[in-house]
C-alpha cells in the first residue's frame, strides 16, 4: 500500500537487520516540509523535538527517523543526515553547505531484538532506499521488534509492527500517517470496539485491557514501550498548524490503542505539510482526517506483523481459530 506515500513529495524507507528483529523507518520530505510534533507519552525517547516548537526559527523538516534500540536508536539521525547532506537538502549554511533537519523518536525493543542496536548504518541505508511507491509493512524496519498487548506480562503478548494508511479528497487533499506500534496496551479496531491484538489469557482469546484496567485481572509491570508516528498532507500549514495537526493525530492513536499515552509509553506523532496544494487548507478537517489515518495505520500495522515463536501475530490467531 501506498500509504503515506501517497502525499507528493514524501518518499519513505525501511532498513531491517537480517539477523535481529529490530531497525529503522525513514521518512524524507523532498524540498522539505513545515514540521509540527506533540509527545503525550510519559516516557518518550526523542530528538529535535524542540526545533518543532512554533516559537522556534527553523520551520521546514528534511526528515523524520523512526527507530528500535531504545535509546541507543537515537543515532540512527547520523545516517539520515549523511545522506540528506549527500543529496544537498537541509537548512542552508552559506560556504559550509547544509544542516539537515531530521527529527526522530524511538521504540524500546530491546527484548526482542537480541545485541543489535539500530546505529547510522542503519539510518543511512533506509535514507537510501525511501521511495515514493509502495510501502512495505509489518515486522519491517522500526517494526520488526515492536510488540503490543503487555499488560499482562510478556507471555502474553503480540507482535506488533509498522503500519500506513492514506486518505484522499475530491478536492485533492491528501493526509497519511505511518505508525510503529509498540503499545503496551491492545490495539482495537476503532469501527467496531472489537480486540485487534492485546494480552492473550492461558485460556485463550482476550484479557482486554479495558477489563484489565478496571482491576479483573492483575496487571504485570508495563514499562518500556512507544508508539511513534509520522503524519503528512499536502495542504499548506504553518509551523502552529502543523503542530496542531500532530496533536489532533493523537486522537487516532487514543482511539486504536487502549490505554494510550501511560506513563510508560512514549507515545509521538510527528505531522509534516508539504505545501503541494494550491488551495488553502481547514487546519481542523486535516487534523480530523490525520486522526483517522492514524487509528486505520495502527490496525494495519498489527494485522500485517509476522509473529515469533513466543510472539504471535494477529494472522498466527487467525490461523490457528480456523
């Protein structure tokens, strides 16, 4: 699916290590795009994020990273910028060339991946191979070790993985999200209240956080999760609309994952407007319709995760129910 890919101008890349499941997501604006960001999760894991304050100077992002290796993917950045610098985009710096402006966030997937920790090799080869076409999903990049429904524990939870979704109006328009999903809490579809992937009971079927939250079940230590997004639009938004379309996005996110923004969750959304749209934009109708894409991403990102031995996936469920 095209996904994201879909707004003119945003290309986006994946690198995976062969042997760990873990690596990064890359999402390049060409010729730059305004940049919003909001982080409502209590634990978040980020960089660049207070360049994004409309009260700061520099307005155009080059950029957005979106790794695993907790905190150690943070120099993922180094690479994207490399390359960024390599293709002569980013902040111009008269005789000393160009600074890129990449931003990023982090998942914590450290239990799973195995030694590897996503690094500037990483950034660097999915800078390279971003494209504009189709984008792959699942257990893919920043995906490949992200996992949901830990409530109770890891026994019990689920593969999750990286996820788009695009919508486009008559009149142009065009909004898409990326998420990587990494929730410690279920993902629901939002259409029908109905457990996508969650904490699975010896029993089978569902816990459901819902009912896990209100005290029915006894909940596990949930610390060292993250989902983190990419929003984007052709419309033409300036640096507070960008941001407030990041912070209508969140809804998305609240809506497909239950509970959302906890204290151990560094929940993120990034927004990026390329301007691509000759007529003016109504900020709200991009941040509903940014919402949206965000919850269809989130379900897809999990629906599409390969599972592992100790970690199903959704598809894995489905097989095994038939």
């Amino acid at each position: 699916m095209d996904g994201i890919a879909l707004v003119e101008g945003i290309r986006v890349g994946h690198f995976t290590y062969p042997d760990d499941w873990t690596g990064c997501t890359v999402v390049i604006a060409d010729g730059g795009a305004v940049g919003g960001v909001d982080v409502r999760g209590g634990a978040p894991g980020t960089v660049e994020t207070d360049l994004l304050d409309p009260v700061n100077t520099v307005s155009r992002v080059d950029a957005v990273f979106l790794s695993g290796g907790s905190a150690f993917g943070l120099d993922v950045r180094r690479g994207v910028m490399r390359h960024m610098e390599e293709v002569g985009q980013g902040f111009p710096v008269g005789a000393s060339g160009v600074v890129p402006i990449v931003p990023g966030a982090i998942i914590f997937d450290l239990g799973v991946a195995g030694s590897r920790r996503p690094g500037p090799d990483c950034g660097y080869e999915a800078a390279t191979r971003a494209t504009g076409g189709a984008v792959a999903e699942g257990s893919v990049g920043a995906g490949a070790g992200a996992t949901v429904g830990k409530m109770l524990g890891m026994e019990w939870a689920m593969k999750g993985g990286v996820g788009t979704s695009a919508v486009t109006l008559g009149s142009g328009l065009v909004v898409g999200a990326l998420a990587v999903v990494n929730a410690v809490g279920d993902v629901v579809d939002p259409m029908t209240g109905e457990i996508v992937a969650g904490a699975r009971t010896p029993e089978g079927g569902f816990a459901d956080a819902r009912r896990i939250v209100r005290g029915e079940y006894h909940p596990a230590e949930t610390g060292q999760n993250t989902t983190v997004a990419v929003v984007a639009t052709n419309a033409k938004l300036d640096k507070a609309q960008a941001t407030k379309v990041a912070q209508m996005a969140h809804d998305g996110l609240a809506r497909a994952i239950v509970p959302s923004h906890t204290p151990s969750d560094g929940d993120t959304v990034f927004s990026l407007a390329t301007g691509t749209l000759a007529d003016a934009a109504n900020v709200g109708q991009v941040g509903a319709l940014a919402a949206e894409v965000l919850a269809d991403a989130i379900v897809r990102a999990v629906r599409s995760a390969r599972g592992l031995p100790s970690l199903p996936g959704v598809q894995d469920l489905e097989s095994a129910a038939r």
